[in-house]
C-alpha cells in the first residue's frame, strides 16, 4: 500500500487553516493519522473520530478498519 499525498493534501489544507497538522504513516497494511493542535487550534472545528475516519477512507481508498486514527485529546 502507498499513501497518495495528493489526496490528503486538501484535507491537510482544510486542517492547518484550523491550526491542526496531520502526519501519516503506513505498517503493512494498517494507515496510523495523527492530527496535532498547534496553539490556536479551533478545539470545535475538529470533527468526530468516526466522521474523520470515514473522510480518510474515501481520501485513501482503504478499509476504515485499518486506519489507526490519534487526535490532540488522545496525548493528554
């Protein structure tokens, strides 16, 4: 599996106007997403795990399942 940076590129974008950034990484056949806030991040523009999820499938084409996602609130 290969990470097709042009499709997420749009959602990084969409992202980083809120003051988030989204770092992707590939095991096998698992997608790990982290999103992290920078200090003026919207905490209310960051939409549900399950919603994310489900724009990252459509964006990479693979099964919602494998796709490990980490938000801001998750490092606390």
């Amino acid at each position: 599996m290969s990470i097709d940076e042009s499709a997420l590129s749009g959602l990084r974008s969409t992202l980083e106007a809120d003051d988030y950034r989204m770092a992707v990484s590939e095991s096998g056949s698992s997608i790990e997403v982290t999103i992290t806030a920078g200090p003026d991040a919207c905490e209310e523009c960051l939409v549900p795990k399950p919603l994310m999820r489900n724009i990252l499938h459509a964006a990479l084409g693979v099964p919602e399942d494998d796709i490990t996602l980490v938000y801001p609130a998750d490092a606390s």
